[in-house]
C-alpha cells in the first residue's frame, strides 16, 4: 500500500493535469532525453508565462489522461503518444512560439559511450595539440598524422562517426582528448495535440505563405477534377461561368445581338486595340510614301571661282 504521503503527491499531480488540460487544450509532447535537472530549469524559466512542463512516469501520466477521459474524450487521441521519456508542455501562448523558445535551450554535449549519434562527426584535418607521444593512439583509430612544430597534426579530415551509430568508447576517448563536444541536447519536441487534433511537430514550420500556396493548389485541383468529372462544386463554377461567358461574347461578335457585359468587355479592349491599329497604319502609310527626289546640285560658277 502507498503511503499517504504518496497518495496526497499522487492526486496532487492527477488534479493539476486534469486543469491544465481543461484550461490549455495544445500541447506540445516532448523527448526529454539526456536533459539534465540544471538545463531543466533553464527551459522552465524560458517558459514563463507562455508554457508550462508536465513530466512524470508514463504510468501516472496515461492515468491522469484517462480520469479526464469523461470530461473531454478528445484526450483519448493523446494516451498513445506516452511512450518512451516524453512529457508535456501546456502552451499559454501560440504554439509555434513556445517550440521555438524550447528549440533556442540546447546545450552542448561530448560525445558519450553508447549514445546514439544524433548527427555525423567529422574531424577537421590540422594540428590536434596533442604532443607526439599520443602517436599510436591515432594509429590504433586508423588516422594518419605527421608531427608538425613539436605537436601531432591531422593529415586529412576523418569521418569519425554516422547518424544513428552508437559511439564506441574510443571515439568517445578521441573526441574528448581533442576537446570536441559534437552534440547538442535539449527537449525534442515530437508531436502537437490540438483539442483532440494530433500532428507532427514539423507542421509548425511552415510558414502562412506555404500554407496559402498549399491551399490554392489544392483547390486548382479540386476544380480541374470536378470539371473533367462534369461535376460542379465551389471551386469549378467561377471557371465554368467565365468559360460559357467567353464562349458568349465570341458567338455575339458574329452577329449583331450585343449584351451589357459585353460592351464593356469591348469598351475596355478598344484603347489597347486602338494603338496598335494606329501603329500599323502610320507603318503603311511610311511605305507607301515616295522617296524624296534628290535635287541635282547645280554649278553655278561653271568650274571657275573668283579665289582661284
């Protein structure tokens, strides 16, 4: 049996969640991997007044989840995403900004034994100031180096570990001994529950132009399908009405029965119609105009001149 110390902490933890659900309907699911208790702190402190951090054990978590199911069912949509060392974050602001504050507390980190590699390692070729007697350290990893002004260097630059490669204790060694803190750690967050909505965190990286632009794309398609499919929806009948209109004014123009519509269409054409009719005139009338006839020159002194 819990003590009752326990069980107060417990309830405690069930009556908190079950107000910030009720009050804040998105939340950001996060990986908390390899974040330590100082750095912690460091994002609650940046959360202030715009999000609030929930951790716990999955357990206590997918049961504060479930005491909640009664009052708001969306909540089931969020149970399955407690799995492996995630919490939550209650947004109080836009969600885009609260990732955005989480994302700028990641700290740098060495390269440990067993971790997976977030990321590729490569070691920049150059002098290490390492003294010679580390020599066979580099010959055991299969690096060539030559000793150059009293210190080992790196002839060319190494590749020393791939994405999603666990570090093996010798890289990890050989990173330390050159001071090189590959890795970045901070709260990952994974996943975006809105109101019973969930969706990747990527989504939130997209701007409003994108969005547009992907809305108006599908819309081209929409309309491009309903009219091959002889179907009409919202997004076909302004293109339907302006065809039949087109197909309207090109029948009338061979016959003398006019319509309103119509006569502003030729209102608004008859300008720009006019230039280049009055451009192709003066062109025609240039060609049709006679050279100028060249006037002989007359000799009026009859070759002879009073200065000679």
């Amino acid at each position: 049996m819990p003590s009752a110390e326990k069980f107060q902490k417990k309830q405690l933890y069930f009556e908190k969640v079950a107000q910030l659900v009720e009050a804040h309907p998105r939340v950001l699911v996060v990986l908390a991997d390899h974040v330590g208790s100082k750095q912690m702190s460091e994002v609650r402190r940046s959360l202030r007044g715009k999000g609030i951090i929930v951790m716990g054990k999955n357990t206590m978590m997918r049961t504060a989840l479930k005491l909640n199911l009664s009052k708001t069912p969306q909540l089931d949509a969020l149970i399955p995403l407690v799995k492996l060392n995630v919490g939550f974050v209650f947004c109080l602001e836009d969600p885009t900004l609260v990732r955005s504050i989480i994302m700028e507390n990641r700290v740098p980190a060495a390269a440990r034994q067993g971790v997976i590699a977030p990321k590729d390692v490569r070691i920049p070729a150059g002098p290490t100031g390492m003294d010679p007697s580390q020599t066979s350290f580099f010959q055991a990893l299969g690096i060539s180096t030559k000793i150059a002004k009293g210190q080992i260097e790196i002839q060319n630059e190494v590749h020393v570990i791939k994405t999603g490669d666990k570090v093996t204790a010798s890289q990890s060694v050989l990173l330390q001994k050159l001071d090189i803190r590959p890795f970045t750690y901070g709260l990952q967050v994974m996943d975006v529950y809105d109101d019973g909505s969930v969706y990747s965190a990527s989504v939130l990286d997209m701007t409003d132009a994108e969005t547009i632009s992907k809305l108006q794309s599908a819309a081209r398609h929409v309309a491009a399908l309903s009219r091959e499919l002889g179907i009409p929806t919202q997004a076909s009948v302004p293109h339907c009405i302006l065809e039949a209109f087109k197909h309207c004014a090109a029948l009338c123009l061979d016959s003398d029965f006019k319509f309103k519509e119509m006569d502003k269409m030729l209102s608004a054409s008859a300008p720009a119609a006019a230039v280049p009719a009055a451009a192709a005139k003066a062109q025609a009338a240039k060609k049709e105009a006679p050279p100028p006839e060249k006037e002989e020159e007359e000799d009026e002194d009859l070759g002879m001149s009073l200065f000679d």
